[in-house]
C-alpha cells in the first residue's frame, strides 16, 4: 500500500489549505480510500481524516495512510499538533487512532446533529513531542 503524491495544481503552505490524497496498494492499483490533511488555524495545527472503500477496512490500510501523512505534518511541514475528530461510534477509526498512538483529548456528548439524530463527537491528538516519543525514541530531551 502506498499514500499517492500525484501532484495537482494546489499549494500546501498556509493555514486554511488541505491536501486529499488517494490510497491505493502498490501491486494492485485502484482506489482504495483517501486521507486527508487539513492546515487548521492557530500555528502548526492540523486535522487528519480517511475514509476507505468497506471492503478494504480491516487490513490495517487506514492506519498505513493516516502514519504516512502524520509523519509527512510532523517531518517535513513541522506541525505541532494533530487531531482526528470522529462520531463516538465509529469503533474502526477510534482503533486507528489508537494505533497511530493518539490519545483520546476530548468527547463532546451531542454536540452535532447527524442525519436527524445527535451525535458526540470523540478527539484524538498526537502532539509533535509525542510523535518523536513513539517514532525516534533515541531525541527524547533528558530533564
């Protein structure tokens, strides 16, 4: 699997932009599902989202793309903080969050109506200190 860097007349640099890239395996291609990067407001800040096609969920892909794009905002762009923010009941993506070593930061109980009905949102936040933490043990800052 591979996140796809297919270049397109947009520019990544500044607070509001966002980047959709498709997801899709190296030996089979076809569209698997996207991540996203959104450029939040406020320094270094972003939000990370997937969405994969139902018959390629389960085989850790969602977690393969989301890394390569936290690694890309925490690498290479110099993020901060990211976050993923997902519907309490979406077990899959809480798991994916999990994997990439988020932690659960915030539920808002009701705080959007969905398709009629309430749902609470749960966030999940990685901050660049933690990334380094988990990714390049051997930087961690002795106090």
């Amino acid at each position: 699997m591979e996140v796809l860097g297919r270049y397109a007349n947009f520019e990544f640099k500044q607070e509001g932009d966002w980047v959709c890239l498709a997801i899709e395996r190296k030996d089979q291609p076809g569209l698997l599902g996207e991540v996203v990067l959104k450029w939040l407001e406020g320094t270094g800040q972003g939000e990370l989202g997937w969405i994969l096609h139902p018959e390629a969920r389960g085989h850790g892909i969602a977690t393969e793309a989301a890394e390569a794009v936290m690694k890309l905002a925490f690498e290479k762009l110099a993020f901060h903080r990211i976050d993923a923010k997902l519907d309490a009941l979406n077990t899959g993506s809480a798991g994916v969050c999990k994997r990439l070593g988020m932690r659960l930061e915030a539920t808002l109980v009701d705080n959007w109506n969905y398709k009629g009905q309430w749902a609470t949102e749960n966030i999940y936040a990685m901050l660049d200190s933690e990334w380094r933490t988990r990714h390049h043990p051997w930087t961690r800052t002795i106090n």
